[in-house]
C-alpha cells in the first residue's frame, strides 16, 4: 500500500502535504493549526471521495473474518480495521500488542440511579499497558519505526509515556519520557520505566514538558509522538468502529469522553465521521466531553462569551487530564459543536463519587476516566443527555494506574464534601479473630444501603 494513499490536511486553512515531511510539531506554520489524516476517500476530498469508497458491506464481512485469524495484525482491535487507516507501506511493518477488542459493558445500577434505560461503559484500560493511549500509539509508533526513526519521544501525565515506551520496547526503538515531577501516579511512571524509556522529571508542568520536548523534536532526529501526531488519532478512532461493531451497527445516542489534551474526542468524532459517510450507519452519536473543575480550559470555552481559550493553571487529582493548555482544544470543539455534544466539567468531589460508584458495579477505572459519570448526571440536569437516550461512557484508563487514589478515598483522605460518598467507602475492618466479632461486623454491614 502506497504512502500516498494518504495526506495530512490542516484542519484550519485545509492546506495539504505529503506527509513524510513533518515529524515534529505537526502544525501548519502558516495557521499554527494541526493536521490530520486524509484518505482518497474521506469527506474532505469532496467529489472526488464518492468513486474511492471502500466497500461497507464486504468490510464489516472482511472484520468479522479476521477475528478468526491467528495473525497478530488481525487479533489487533485497531489494525483489524487497517482498511480505514491504510497509514503504512506495508502492513507487515505494524507494531502490534493485540491492542483494542476492549469489552463494553452495562452499568445497570448506575443506569437505574440515573433514570436510564441504556448506559454502556466502554472500557479502553483494558488494553495492554492499561490504557486507551495504545490504540493510538501502536498506530504512531508504527509509522515512525517504518520511515526509519530510531528515537521516539513525548511528554506525558503518564498513560502515553507507558504506551510509548512498550511499543518502542516492542519495535526495538529508544524512547524518552518527559513527566511533570510529582504530578503523575507511580502506577504509571513505574509502567514506562519497567519498559526501559529514558524518564525525565522535570521541574514543571505538563505544558511545560510540552514546550522542552517541542524544542528538542525541532532540532534532532526524534519522533514525536504526543496526541498532536495525527497518526495517534488514527489509531484511537477505532474505538468508535469498535462500539459500532459491538451493538450490531446500532449507533448509541450519546458518547461521553474524558477531556484532557482532547485529542480522544476527536478521534472518536473522526471514525463516527467516516463511518457515516462510508454508509457503515446513518448518523453520528452527540460526544461530550468531560473535564476536572481543576482543569477546564475547555469548559470555560463553551461557557464564555468572548470564545476564547484561556489556558489554566491545572490542578486535579484526576492526572491523566490535568492539562491546563490541551493541543487539540480546537479539534475537540469543532467535533462536539458538530455532533450536538457539550462540554461539561466535575469537580474533585463528584469525580470520587463516580468512580466508587462506577467501582460498585464491578468496574474499575482510574479517576479520570470517572469524570464521563460524573459529567452524565450534569448534562441529565441541564437537559443536553436524555433519559430516553442510548449512552456510552468511555472509561480510558485501569484501575490499577493510580490506586494511590483508590486507597486514599476509601481511607476517607480525599476531600470528598458529597454525603453521598460514605456508604461506599470500604476500608479494611480490624477485628479480633472470633467469629462474634466477625458476624456484629457483618450485620452492621448489612444494614448499609448503597
């Protein structure tokens, strides 16, 4: 498959390149706008798009096909569906960890709490590094290792810096890591490395790991693989093919995402986008997204009148979002505008609720990824979700990437100021080892209602 069978548009003034010839900052240096991928046959081509149209019918034949096969290409959740980003040479060249197939589950008692009939979480921390960054990243980093790079790079909150870093591992490439010192969870810092990336610390924050790391990339042969590469967006659009897939070619009404560097919204609004317009389903589901009231740039976007965005000094215990300056705020924006989605933000409190909440139904999930329940219950109120519609919350990181937090709630250390929290706080009971004291607990335990 030829390099050409794609090019990168800038999504501002719709300029197009080759796209061999950027691999660092990714923007347009005429709009300061970033790119993304366009295929012969996406939206964007206009007329010419309608006689390059891959088959609708004999694709989803064609997936269902491979999920049979042995091939480690087609046990991918994401190169499963290579025929909507042929984005390599060669399609042997993908580097590949059996990523994405990740289950998509009910929430029955949130959903009954909630007056709805219909609420799915879509679980991206099943993926391997436990994460939703690895449908992106075996895409990205795929790229980079065929044109050749022998470094990659990023500056990460923690779940890209452990996705980068196993991939590159995988691909036989360096990595280097660049983290806000104390302001990423152990669980993933320990990710990155045990799978051997040089991890710099550096005495700032996200945004400020941004800007060293953009300088860098400029000046040394270093790819750069932050959500800004349009390649990661490729990989974390299927997803949306995934969800599709997995209810029959039902489209749910309403998809709900974790807004940090916003990047996954957009990805997500990319593959329902082509989905609709390659005739796989007839409409494409509303996306909100959800930010930490600690970090909202976004939020107070939607919600100003000036409509400008004003970067913030972030602050969240939710890490994974704590971005106060996001890359891709403008492609997120557009896509939620788009689709009729809104924007909403959760404070420290509500986050805690939801993810102990999310936790009662079996189902664990690192704080950020909490944010898209506590979200949900703002939009019911303001009317933007109803109680009638088909909901997905997107859940993008494991549980295990910051059981600091889980430990610490259940502890009763967070902040929490919501009474709601108490019953499900479930810390240890210290007893004495008699089956007296043991049943009095249990008692006690059964009269708490949840």
């Amino acid at each position: 498959m030829s390099l050409r069978s794609h090019q990168l548009r800038c999504i501002g003034s719709g300029e197009r390149i080759a796209p061999e010839t950027v691999s660092s900052d990714f923007r347009d240096p005429a709009s300061g706008e970033l790119y993304e991928v366009e295929y012969p046959w996406s939206e964007s081509r206009g007329d010419a798009a309608a006689t390059n149209k891959p088959n609708a019918s004999a694709l989803r034949h064609l997936w269902a096909e491979r999920r049979d096969s042995t091939l480690p290409i087609d046990q991918s959740g994401v190169w499963r569906y290579r025929d909507l980003l042929p984005i390599l040479n060669d399609d042997a060249h993908a580097i590949t960890l059996r990523e994405g197939n990740t289950p998509l589950y009910d929430l029955p008692r949130n959903a009954k709490a909630l007056g709805l009939d219909f609420l799915l979480a879509k679980h991206q921390g099943m993926n391997p590094t436990g994460s939703f960054k690895d449908t992106g990243m075996t895409a990205a980093l795929s790229v980079a290792a065929e044109r050749g790079y022998q470094w990659v790079a990023c500056a990460s909150t923690g779940n890209t810096s452990a996705a980068m870093a196993a991939y590159a591992a995988r691909a036989g490439l360096r990595a280097i890591v660049f983290i806000p010192e104390g302001k990423i969870a152990w669980g993933k810092l320990s990710q990155s490395m045990d799978y051997g990336a040089v991890t710099v610390q550096l005495k700032t924050d996200f945004d400020g790991c941004v800007k060293m790391l953009t300088d860098m990339v400029k000046k040394n042969p270093i790819y750069l693989l932050n959500s800004v590469n349009p390649y990661r967006l490729e990989g974390q659009k299927t997803p949306a093919i995934e969800i599709c897939e997995q209810l029959d070619w039902q489209v749910p009404d309403h998809v709900i995402v974790p807004g940090g560097n916003l990047a996954n919204g957009s990805a997500l609004g990319k593959g329902f986008g082509e989905l609709k317009h390659l005739g796989f389903i007839d409409r494409i589901p509303k996306i909100s997204v959800i930010q930490a009231e600690g970090a909202n740039p976004l939020f107070q976007w939607f919600t100003n009148a000036e409509k400008m965005l004003h970067p913030v000094t972030a602050d969240t215990r939710a890490t994974a979002i704590r971005i106060g300056n996001p890359a891709s705020w403008r492609k997120a924006a557009r896509i939620i505008e788009a689709t009729g989605g809104w924007c909403e933000q959760a404070s420290e409190s509500e986050i805690a609720l939801a993810k102990a909440q999310i936790g009662a139904e079996g189902i664990g999930c690192e704080p950020a990824s909490a944010v898209t329940l506590a979200g949900l219950k703002k939009l019911l109120k303001s009317g933007h979700v109803q109680t009638g519609e088909r909901v997905v919350l997107l859940l993008t990181g494991h549980t295990l990437k910051d059981p600091e937090y889980t430990i610490d709630f259940h502890k009763d250390l967070l902040a929490t100021d919501i009474p709601e929290a108490a019953p499900f706080r479930k810390p240890p009971i210290v007893l004495e080892p008699n089956e007296s004291a043991v049943m009095r607990a249990l008692e006690a335990e059964m009269a708490v209602k949840v």
